[in-house]
C-alpha cells in the first residue's frame, strides 16, 4: 500500500498546496464512476448495513465535501492550470447530479425513506448546493432542477434519529430554500423543528452530546438491561460525547449554519458562533504540537476530519475566538499541522489504487 503522491509529499503549507492534495485524493476515485456519472462503486467489500444503491450514493457522496470545498474557492485560484485540473476532476460530480435525481434513470439515487442513510448523503449534496451554486445548480436544465429539489424534498416527514441526522434535514431543507427557490416560509418549520430539537443535545462550555444525555435512572435500566441482554445499548439512549460532537457532526454542522444561514437565522448563527468559542477554549488540546489527534471515540476510520472543526471554524469566520485560536493564521496552523501530520503518516492508509482504506493508520 504505496503513500499516495501528491498528498503523501505534500508540504500542505499553500492554498495551491492543499488544492493539489485534494486532487490527488480525488483522482483515484475517477475510474469507479458509473456509466452515467451519478453513483461510485469501490472494488471492495465495506459490509455496510445499508442496500447497495444507497452504498454506491455513499461512495459519490462523501467526496462532495471536498468537491464544493474546490469549487468554492476555484474562480478565485491564481494558478490557470491548477483551476483547469479542479475542473477536469471536479466535472463527473457535477454531471452526477443529473442521473442521480432523475427517478427515471438507472443510476436514481433513489427515494428517501424512515432511517434512510440517503439522509446521510442528503447533507453533503445540500453542501455542494450551497457551496457552489453557480457551479452544480444553476448550469441544469429546469426538469434537472427539479428532480433536485424533489430528491431533496423527501427527507421532510421522513422519521429520523434523535442524534446529529437532525443536521441533513437541515442543511437540506436550507438548500431548498437558498439554492432550488423553495420559498423559506415552506422549510422553516421543518427547520426550526429539528434545530429545537439539535439544541436540547446542548451540555456545556460549546459541548453537545450526539442524541439525549442518558438520565441516572435510564443509566440504572441499562445496567440491569446489560445483565439480561449482554448489550449496553438496549435502552436506547447514552452518553455519547466524541468527535460527533465537533468535527465530525455537530460543531461542524453549526459552523456551516452559522454562514450559510445568517441572513435568514441570524439569532441562531449567533448562538452557535458563541459555542464554537467555547468548544474551542478545550478542543485544540486534543491535538499535539505535531498535529496527531487524540484517537478516541467513533468512527475513526474519518481519519483527518478530526481537523474539520479548524476547517469549518476558518469558513465560518467566526470572531472574537479565544486563545490559542485568536486569529485565522492560528486556526490556519492547527488545520495545516494536523494534514501534515497524515501526509507524514500515510504509508498504510490508501489502497494501492489511490483510493483510501478504512481504518486508523493501518486497515
């Protein structure tokens, strides 16, 4: 499992630096593309629990957080070159989005129902909307358009877990209204439902838990439900308090709020703002002067997304942030230290086609 050139030898200190790394993780993933662009298949065996169109949706998915990041900032690249090769890479995803909403396509994604993990994906779609709309939305044709915001539309009264999902409905329902010109009135509800219900996950200094924080007595019932069962997660309801809490999900999806909402939720923005500052009186300390990551908690396999927080809170331009994150070019360190400190460890990550394994520092 040779290290992956481009992101592997990657000084990671530019802009064009980190562009060129997110090229190189992209890049391998262009051969598995379906015919018509709308789903990616990975030649191996993750066991997921989910069917398999919702696994290939996955595979096409997840990338678009790199992808609208790219497109994002790509009118803006210095290098003529550079943006061409975010263009050429970039186009299968665009082009995606036509068979993946069209439910008459062989490669539809499919439609969104109960416990759905399209509810999953629906998030990282709606970040492509929001982060690119001139880019992915408005180059469709109107029934393209369509299909989009009728894809989108089907996570709403769809029933979902109490725990970070609330975010994809969000975020979907935010790109109906900003993007597809679903009025904000016919979202808000929906929206404001779910944000009462994220908020009540609040516990303190910026810290929210990923779901309901287990009562004493709820704790008691699952000591004895452990004693019958064999299972701590009988009862249904826990502690969870991890990466889920920042990175990965819920200071992540707040610092998104925050600036793609602002103008229509400002009160809201400013509240999650004000927990990002205190999440980061505490949260840089579980990152080392070489950028490693304490490893705890779950889904580990997310590997550098333990930094999303740094990359979300520089997105978001959140004011005002304490020390030692007082200013972008700190918030810029911790994010560029941590990459590094992958690139310097990556011998074991990647298949040797280029494309990431699953897994820690080995498979």
């Amino acid at each position: 499992m040779p290290p992956l050139p481009g992101f592997s030898d990657n000084d990671l200190r530019t802009r064009s630096d980190l562009v060129r790394a997110t090229l190189a993780l992209l890049r391998p993933l262009l051969p598995h593309f379906s015919p018509a662009n709308g789903r990616i298949r990975l030649p191996v065996s993750s066991a997921t629990h989910f069917d398999e169109t919702a696994a290939q949706l996955e595979g096409f998915a997840r990338p678009l957080w790199a992808v609208g990041a790219l497109l994002h900032g790509c009118d803006s690249a210095s290098d003529p070159e550079l943006a061409e090769s975010i263009n050429e890479v970039v186009q299968p995803w665009i082009d995606g989005f036509v068979s993946g909403t069209d439910p008459e396509h062989p490669e539809y994604w499919g439609k969104i129902n109960d416990t759905d993990q399209r509810m999953v994906e629906a998030e990282i779609v709606a970040f492509a909307l929001l982060s690119a709309p001139d880019r992915v939305y408005a180059p469709l044709s109107p029934r393209c358009k369509q299909n989009v915001a009728s894809w989108l539309r089907t996570l709403n009264g769809m029933e979902m877990p109490k725990n970070n999902w609330r975010w994809f409905r969000v975020f979907g329902n935010l790109a109906l209204s900003k993007v597809c010109g679903v009025p904000w009135d016919d979202v808000r509800d929906e929206i404001d439902s779910d944000l009462a219900l994220l908020d009540t996950f609040y516990r303190f200094d910026g810290w929210s838990a990923d779901g309901p924080w287990q009562t004493p007595e709820q704790a008691q019932a699952e000591s004895e439900q452990y004693e019958k069962t064999g299972r701590r997660d009988a009862v249904g309801i826990g502690r969870q308090a991890d990466y889920y809490s920042g990175s990965f999900a819920i200071q992540f999806s707040q610092l998104l709020y925050s600036r793609f909402a602002a103008d229509v939720d400002p009160g809201r923005a400013e509240t999650y703002r004000q927990r990002a500052r205190g999440f980061g009186v505490t949260f840089w300390k579980y990152f080392d002067a070489e950028g490693a990551a304490v490893p705890f908690g779950r889904s580990l396999t997310y590997r550098f997304a333990c930094g999303g927080y740094f990359a979300a809170l520089a997105f978001a331009q959140v004011p005002d942030m304490p020390s030692p994150l007082d200013s972008p070019g700190a918030v810029k360190g911790f994010l560029l230290r941590h990459l590094r400190w992958w690139a310097r460890n990556s011998e074991d990550i990647f298949y040797p086609d280029g494309s990431l394994n699953i897994g820690w520092l080995y498979p």
